[in-house]
C-alpha cells in the first residue's frame, strides 16, 4: 500500500531528507529525493529549477546537467515516487515477512506514518494528467500486491479483491484525512484490520 513498510526511505512520508552540501556533486537522484521532499512539504507548483536549486545551493545548471526541461523532472519525480512508494516498500515487506503475516506488517507500517508525499501527489493529480497516471498505476500497483497477499493466505479471488479494495480505501481515507487519531484509536483501527486480513 504507500502503501508500505521496513527501513523504508522517509522521503515517502515527508520527512526530512538529508541535503547535499553545496561542495558536493549532485546525482540525478538527489534531484529527484530534493523534488519529493519539496512536493511534500510546498506541493507540486515548488517544483520549478531556480529554487530547487537554491535549495540544493547550486546553479540551474546542475538541473539542467540531468533533466532535460521541467517537465522532463517531473516525469522523473513521479517515477520516483512509484519506486520509493511501492516496490522498494513491497520490497521491504517481502524481506521482513519470513516469519510474519506479511499483509498485518504493512498494515501496522501504512497505518503508523505521516503521508504528506501521498496527499502532495494526489492534489498534483487532480490538475495535471501526468500526475493522475502516475496515481492510478500506483493504485494498480498497490491494489495488486495486496490482493495477492490475501489470495495467498487463502481467501477465494472475489473475496480476496473485495477485501483488497476495502484496505486500499481505508489508507487512501488516512492518508488523505486532515484529522488523526489519537494513538490509540488508530492502533485499535490498524489492529481490526489486521483481524479483518486472517479472517
């Protein structure tokens, strides 16, 4: 879900990133985490070189030195946040789940981090169709992994599906939320799903 889990970078959630000093040689994918970490914190209309790059203490010709124009660094921000939103966390699950439920460590992950990056890219979408695709093949993505999940455990394909969708709204319903929980209602919220998920 992003959905999703262990040692996963922070920039999926808005947290702080570290930033290059300005003596260091910047890679295209300290762009990319300096793009996340400005979508989630000042939204997508921060994504312009001028003061990405005054952020990162250089000039727009480091930019320009990896994307070929804006729009070419946005296609590339969005891909990222597909790689850090869905596989390296799917990943991390995979990984983690040897001896555990593999469906409740997402759920506890997902449901235990602030998702500014998510809210970020969904408000990014609802103007920009680049944006919106990105989104729904996340969407795709997620709503995959889950359902396989559960079909794994040995719930019937149409149950399976149904129930994936049913998790899928209750994250996308957090992520978005202006209100939390206190902590432990949210922790009552993640443990009923979790029961819902060996049912």
């Amino acid at each position: 879900m992003g959905c999703i889990l262990a040692l996963v970078n922070t920039v999926v959630y808005g947290d702080d990133i570290a930033e290059p000093g300005m003596s260091d040689q910047l890679s295209e994918k300290d762009w990319l985490d300096q793009g996340l970490k400005t979508l989630a914190t000042r939204g997508f209309t921060a994504l312009k070189a001028e003061p990405l790059a005054k952020a990162m203490g250089v000039s727009r010709g480091s930019f320009y030195w990896h994307f070929a124009d804006i729009g070419a660094f946005h296609a590339a921000v969005l891909a990222r946040w597909h790689e850090v939103a869905a596989e390296q966390i799917i990943a991390n699950v995979e990984a983690a789940s040897k001896d555990d439920n593999p469906l409740a460590l997402l759920l506890r992950r997902v449901f235990g981090e602030r998702l500014m990056l998510e809210r970020a890219v969904r408000t990014w979408a609802s103007v920009d169709s680049a944006a919106r695709s990105a989104v729904q093949a996340i969407d795709r993505r997620r709503l995959s992994y889950v359902e396989g999940l559960l079909t794994q455990s040995g719930l019937s394909a149409e149950i399976a599906r149904a129930r994936a969708q049913i998790f899928y709204w209750a994250f996308l319903g957090f992520a978005l939320s202006d209100q939390s929980l206190p902590k432990a209602r949210q922790q009552a919220v993640v443990d009923e799903l979790v029961r819902m998920s060996a049912s």
